[in-house]
C-alpha cells in the first residue's frame, strides 16, 4: 500500500492479482462510456435496497454519456476483501466527441503478478497450532530460498494484506511430508 498524502493506495500487482486475470482498467486521460441507468441499478442492488424499491430513472439524462477519465483508484472493501475501482468521470460535450481522439493505448493491462500462489485459508490453517500446506512448486516460485543446511530448513517470512496489515509466518519445510512446504502463523 502507498500513501499518497492522506489517501493509501493499494498496491496495484495485489489488487489485480485479487480481481483475476480479465480485469483491466481504463487509464487516465481515456474516453470511456458511462451508463448512468446500469450504474443506478447497481448502486440500488449493492446497498440492500428492498426488491421492490424503485430504481431512480432519470428521463432527461441519455442512455449513454462520452466522458473522459480523470483518476482511477483502487480499493478493497474492509468487511469482504472484495476489490473494485473508483473513477473520476466528465461528460463530454457534443463538441469534444466530434473532435478527433487518439487513445495512448487501450487500457491499463493487468498487473498480475509473474509469481504469486493463492489459497483461501479456513479456520484450521490460521490456528497457531497448526499451519497450512502449500504445494512445493509453489512454495519454491513464490518464496526465497530455504537453507537447507538448517534441520529443519526454515525461514521466517512477513506478508501485507490488501488493507496493509502485516502477517508474520514461519516457512517450514518437511519434506517427509507429501513433499509440502509447511508454513505456520506466528502471530497476527
């Protein structure tokens, strides 16, 4: 995460890491079409509103608006982990969208990282009893390499969620069993 005077940003490789492989986001600078009604019905379903509230219509706004991008930012919801984007929009006038356009490219490409692992993690892999299990192929693309003069070869590894927390682990390997990477929470 990148603090930009009072605002954090999330780190962009971890935020379409989390969003998946087809997502893309329009650049500053971009001309993008907005549509108003879809955007309505997504905010009347998003904030719980009953099945049979109205939907607010705005006859005199088109169906669609040109408008051009400002700012694009980054966020993960605090409760769900579920990551979206806030975008900066104005409307073009009629004048602007005649006037000819040459898009600097067609979008932000993904930022996926080259070398990531995921795992949805249950009770039992966060007690600190126990430790979750990652593959060794994983284990050894994503983490820096254990010393394997140690018995057992460990590591003590520091990871940050989407909301800058710090996690701490310790990385285990027991390669008498399944051939797996063991890492266990130190603590939280």
């Amino acid at each position: 995460m990148v603090v930009i005077g009072e605002k954090k940003c999330l780190n962009s490789e971890l935020w379409h890491a989390c969003a998946g492989p087809l997502v893309s986001l329009p650049t500053a600078g971009s001309r993008v079409v907005y549509f108003p009604q879809g955007h309505s019905e997504q905010v009347a379903a998003t904030t719980n509103k009953e099945i049979d509230a109205h939907i607010p219509n705005y006859p005199s706004l088109p169906p669609q608006l040109i408008c051009q991008l400002h700012n694009v930012t980054m966020h993960a919801d605090v409760e769900t982990d579920e990551v979206y984007s806030q975008m900066t929009l104005q409307p073009l006038t009629p004048q602007e969208q005649k006037e000819t356009f040459l898009p600097m490219d067609l979008g932000m490409p993904s930022k996926q990282p080259t070398n990531y692992f995921c795992k949805t993690l249950t009770a039992s892999d966060t007690s600190t009893h126990g430790g979750f299990s990652v593959p060794r192929r994983a284990a050894e693309k994503v983490f820096p390499p254990l010393d394997f003069t140690q018995q057992p070869p460990a590591q003590e590894l520091i990871a940050r969620d989407l909301h800058d927390v710090e996690w701490k682990f310790r990385h285990i390997f027991r390669g008498q069993l399944w051939n797996f990477f063991i890492i266990n929470l130190i603590s939280l």
